[in-house]
C-alpha cells in the first residue's frame, strides 16, 4: 500500500507538488494552499488548474504504488511542451491559474533560447524534490532535451567563436562534445545536448546559495554569466 494512500487528495497534491511549486503555479498564497490540502477546497480562479493537477497525480498514481515513483514522474510530465500552448505543461497551467509565463529579455543568440527554455523549466526547479534520488536523475532531463528551442539553442552555440570550441569532436551517438575542467582541476565530458541543463542545474545552484527560491531573471543572470568569457 502506497504511504499516500490515507491521505486526501487535495494533501496527496499538496505533500507530491510541495507547498513552493503550487504557489506558482496556482498564483495563489501559502495559507490558500494550506486551506486545499486541508479542506480541498480552492479559490475559483485556480480551480481549474487545481483538478488538472489532481488529474496528473491520478494518472500517475495508477502506472505505480510507490510515491517516490510518482515524485520521479511528475517532473517529466510538467516539463513536456505543449505546442498549442507554446510552454511547459508547468506553464500552461499557471496560465490557466490566471498567472503570466514572462522569459527574460535576451538580445544575443546563444542567451535567447537559453531564456526560453529556462522560463519553461523553471517552475520544476520549485517542485518537492523525491526523498531519495538517482545520481543520474534530473529534474530538467526531460523538459530541456525535448525543448524546441534546444536545436537554436545549440547552433548558436557553433557559431559562436568562443563557445562551439568547447564541443570540437562529433560522434553519431553523442553529437558535439568536449571536455570541460573547472579551476580545481576536476572536469569531464560534456555533451552538447546536455549544455542547458548543465547551464541552468549551476545557475540555480549558485542563486540559492543567496536566496531560497530565486526568481527567474536571478536564475538567468547567473546562467548568462556562465557562458560568458
């Protein structure tokens, strides 16, 4: 039987989501998520959004009876792109909450497509991380390597004079790789495909050493500087 199982399902979203992500998402306030996981009830402008994310945990919920499982899956499923919506399903969501998807003003090509995917994967970076994570299990996997930007994202990238020579070898199962060493001497590969997420992981890693939940213009100014020379 799944620990979840006695809880209610307005307190399943709530302990699965975390009290952070549903505030975002749901443009709501810490005590209006406090009320839905204890009475399951919600404000009328985010009701909708609400039973979207209750319809997303009852899915998942029946592929598995293990809530770590869930936890794992949910990120993928948030961060997919909906193409009619033109974002994240994390977004499309928060647009149906009533709240706005704004992406950072970036005029240069490499920073550009950056900002969109970010702006798409940010709301995953709120999510309750599962109690027990995979060494190789990221939150942003799913969302950035399936990204429609991510292909801009990475000829700008060649084309830059500095930046594509970190990616100077190209195999068929990999694509554009290199190798990367930080001023400790430590390094290893790094694959083209997977540069955004390394960018954005460090990114927000650096901005919470400031602040517990950054925003998304904070994540952003540090991921700009991390492809600057």
């Amino acid at each position: 039987m799944s620990t979840l199982d006695h809880l209610s399902v307005s307190a399943r979203v709530v302990e699965l989501f975390g009290s952070r992500f549903l505030q975002y998402v749901l443009e709501a306030s810490a005590p209006e998520v406090a009320e839905y996981a204890q009475t399951g009830s919600s404000a009328e402008r985010f009701a909708d959004a609400v039973q979207s994310l209750e319809a997303i945990v009852s899915r998942l919920s029946e592929t598995t009876d293990q809530p770590e499982q869930v936890a794992h899956l949910l990120p993928g499923w948030l961060g997919q792109h909906v193409a009619n919506a033109d974002t994240s399903v994390a977004n499309a969501l928060r647009r149906l909450a009533g709240g706005a998807v704004s992406v950072p003003a970036r005029n240069d090509p490499v920073e550009q497509p950056l900002a969109v995917m970010l702006a798409d994967i940010y709301p995953l970076f709120l999510l309750k991380p599962p109690s027990t994570i995979d060494p190789f299990f990221s939150l942003l996997s799913t969302g950035l390597f399936n990204h429609p930007q991510r292909e801009q994202f990475e000829q700008a990238v060649m084309a830059d004079e500095q930046l594509g020579q970190l990616f100077p070898n190209e195999t068929s199962a990999s694509g554009r790789l290199g190798y990367v060493s930080s001023s400790t001497g430590r390094g290893g590969q790094i694959q083209l495909s997977l540069f955004p997420q390394v960018l954005l992981q460090r990114a927000w890693r650096d901005a919470r050493a400031d602040e517990d939940w950054p925003s998304l213009d904070q994540v952003m100014g540090l991921a700009s500087q991390g492809i600057t020379f």
